[in-house]
C-alpha cells in the first residue's frame, strides 16, 4: 500500500528528471544529498546541547543552583538517544508499509514540530513543573524522528562509491557533524553577543530553533529528491538496502550490531567531550562568558572539517578498521592529559578544542558504518540503522552527564578517565570484530 504522492514529491521528482534524463546516479550527487540530510540533524542536535547549557538551567531549572540545573539538562538531553531505537522501530513499520518517502516526510516533520515546540516554551515561572514534563516530550520526540530520518543514503553511499575511495567517501556523510556546530555556535554566539542578558532570554534564544525548522524544510527536500525517484529506488534494491523487521533483525545480526555500536565508542565519547562537555565546564567553572568560547568551538570545528576529509584520504592508504584503531588510541593518549587543559584560560582552551577537533575529526571520518559489511544483506538497512542508534546511546547519549559529574567531583583528569574507557571499548571492539571476519571468510 503507498501514500498518495504529495505535491513535494511531485516536484522533488519532476527536478531530478530534469537534472538527469540519463537516468545515471553519480556517487557525487548521492554524498550531497547525505551531507545536507546529515547537517540538519547535526544542527538540531546542536541547538538543542548549546541550550542545554546556556538556557535551560536559568529558563526550566532556575530552583537550584548551575551546577545542578546544568546536569538536569543533560539528563533530559539523554532521552533523545533513549528513544531513538524505538523510533527506528516505528519507522521501518512505517517504511515497509507505505515507503520511504513517508517515513522521511512523517520523521522529519516531527523533528521539526518537536524542534520548534521547544522554541515556545515559557519558564518555570509561568507553568511551574509542567514545563520541564513538555521540554522531556519534545525531547523524546527528536529521538524518535531521529529514529526515523534513517534514509540509507549512506550504505547506498559506500556500496557505489569507487573501490578505490572507499574511504574518502565514507568520510562525506561526517561532514554534517561540523556544518552542523559551525552554524549553531555561530548562530549563538551572535545573540550571546548582540543582545543583554534579558533580551536574550526573552526571546533571543529561541531563534537558532526556528532556524532549525527551516533546515529540516531544505533537508526533506533534499532526501525526498532521491528516495522517491526510480533510478534511486532499483539502486536500494540492488543493494538489498530495504526494511526489515526489527526483532528479526535483532535476532539474526544481534552480535554484529552490538559489536558495531561499541566499535566507535572512543569517537562518539570524544564527541561529546568535545562539542558539549568543555562549554558547560567553562560557563560553569571559568570566570568566561559562553560567547568567547563558541567563537573557539566554531573555529576548532573547521579544523575538524579539514579532518574528516584527511580521514577519508589515510583511510584508503591503510584501511577504515587500522585508522579507527589508530584513533582509538590515540584519544587513549589524549584522555590523559588534554581535558586538564580546559582549565588552562584561553589558550589553554584553544590548544584542547582544536588538538581535539583535529582528533575527532579523523576517526569520526570513518567511524560510520565500521562492520555494516558482515550484514546479511536482507538485514543491512535495518542492522546498520540499530548499530548508528546504539552507538550513539552508549558512546554518546549519557557523555555529557558523566562527564560533568565526574569532572565537578573529581576534577577534569576524571573526566579523561571516561574517555579512556571509550577507547578501550573501541580496540576491543575492533578486535572481536576482526575474528568474526576471520570465522566468516574461512581463514
């Protein structure tokens, strides 16, 4: 059974069978796609984690002190990836019974309607508790849309990219992740710095959400174009890139997806300590304002751009498992000492973000999609869904929290430990990994 076609779709497929009467699909067009898809999440996520710091402690939680108020946040900030399994299983419900293009528009509009939702929110004041219950609904649902927003593009991605830039083009989809900060450390940075204290908290804020909406409008766009046309939907089914049942799934790739969400952990824990951690220690623990150092976080995100395409280049010199195990060690190396630096005033915070970005941009490169190959093909578009939703829930969901409570018990080296932990998940990972490819090919 399919939806009737909307007129988006109409539109989205009368503009591709005018760039393409060929009918041919360049793996080009297929990374820009991925790219726009991806930076709109990114920016969402974003937003929403700078808020977290910035906003929410004074707007919802203003009954108890910063510091508290702050590891609230990150509390309500972990149920997005709590739900986000559950809504790759409402989703691939939704995908195989009226299609893709459905499950897009239905995922991406209620990224949107949730995002904005957030955008209206008064303070504690004027509902009282009620408000912190709203803010944990549109919490949950982006983790459900999020859920939901899987298009495949980036296995399709891997699986008609040329053998010889596997890497390099497994690297594009990553790019999201720092568009995605660049704009929103921007977008707040500018307000933080352009309007008083009570401007700001009135209404400015809520702008960088309504922007949000916008860029999931561009995004739908930009997906629905290609997973409604049919030269894309023959190349999801040559590459065997359809829905199905989670629980099966689950129980035919159970090992594989579990091995897969840790096999990144050390990328997806720096991740966070990165772009959330170090905003909250230095508005928390510093005498410095946030605008200061979402200029820093800004900048040390274009050095993590550059990074992610290094990724892709040393990736198809040494191989995507070698690098990601090289990082993990890497980031071992870095736990150690690095998040000391945080207290270290300007400089010190500039030295950690951009050694940081520099780090995180090389291994999350190529840490999407890691063991996706040891899929059943008839399981590879759900299986490689889960992995992407449970390792961002284990490596990534609960970072912030345990990182801030480590830190402001025990001092920033534990927050390192943390880290740490990560990365020797991650080489752990790898290694079980590589005897499951050992028992599969025979050797």
């Amino acid at each position: 059974m399919a939806l009737p076609t909307s007129t988006l779709e109409r539109d989205a497929r009368q503009i591709h069978a005018d760039g393409h009467r060929d009918g041919e699909v360049d793996p080009g067009e297929i990374a820009v796609g991925v790219v726009i898809g991806r930076a709109s999440e990114f920016f969402d996520f974003f937003v929403y984690a700078i808020a977290s710091v910035v906003v929410f402690p004074k707007l919802i939680f203003p009954f108890v002190d910063p510091l508290t108020g702050t590891i609230y946040s990150f509390a309500i900030f972990a149920l997005a990836f709590i739900a986000r399994p559950f809504g790759t299983a409402l989703f691939m419900a939704v995908d195989r019974r009226y299609g893709r293009s459905a499950k897009l528009t239905i995922a991406l509009f209620l990224l949107g309607t949730s995002t904005v939702a957030i955008a209206f929110l008064p303070g504690y004041d004027t509902l009282g508790t009620l408000v912190i219950w709203l803010l944990a609904a549109f919490r949950i649902g982006q983790g459900l849309a999020w859920g939901g927003t899987w298009d495949g593009l980036a296995p399709l991605l891997a699986i008609n990219a040329p053998e010889q830039r596997r890497g390099f083009y497994a690297a594009l989809p990553q790019l999201g992740a720092p568009i995605g900060l660049i704009v929103a450390s921007a977008l707040f940075a500018y307000f933080l710095g352009n309007l008083s204290a009570e401007d700001f908290f009135s209404w400015g804020w809520r702008y960088p959400f309504f922007v949000a909406f916008a860029i999931n409008v561009v995004a739908l766009f930009a997906r629905l174009r290609m997973a409604v046309t049919p030269d894309y939907v023959e190349l999801f089914k040559r590459g065997d890139l359809q829905p199905a049942r989670v629980t099966d799934t689950l129980r035919a790739e159970g090992k594989g997806i579990l091995i897969g969400a840790f096999a990144p952990l050390a990328t997806f824990a720096l991740f966070h300590m990165v772009t959330v951690f170090p905003l909250s220690w230095v508005f928390l623990f510093t005498t410095e304002g946030p605008t200061h150092f979402l200029i820093i976080e800004a900048v040390a995100a274009l050095c993590g751009l550059v990074s992610v395409f290094v990724s892709g280049v040393i990736a198809d010199r040494i191989g995507r498992r070698n690098l990601l195990g090289g990082s993990a060690a890497a980031i071992a190396v870095f736990s150690g000492f690095a998040p000391q630096l945080l207290s270290g005033g300007f400089v010190g915070e500039s030295v950690f973000m951009i050694l940081a970005f520099i780090l995180l941009g090389i291994s999350f490169g190529q840490s999407s999609g890691v063991v996706a190959s040891n899929f059943a093909p008839k399981f590879r578009y759900t299986a490689s869904a889960l992995t992407n939703d449970f390792a961002w829930l284990f490596g990534a969901g609960f970072a912030p929290l345990a990182a801030l409570l480590l830190a402001s018990n025990f001092g920033l080296l534990a927050a390192g430990a943390y880290l740490l932990s990560g990365a020797v998940c991650t080489l752990l990972a790898l290694r079980f990994n590589k005897r499951i490819e050992m028992a599969t090919s025979g050797d």
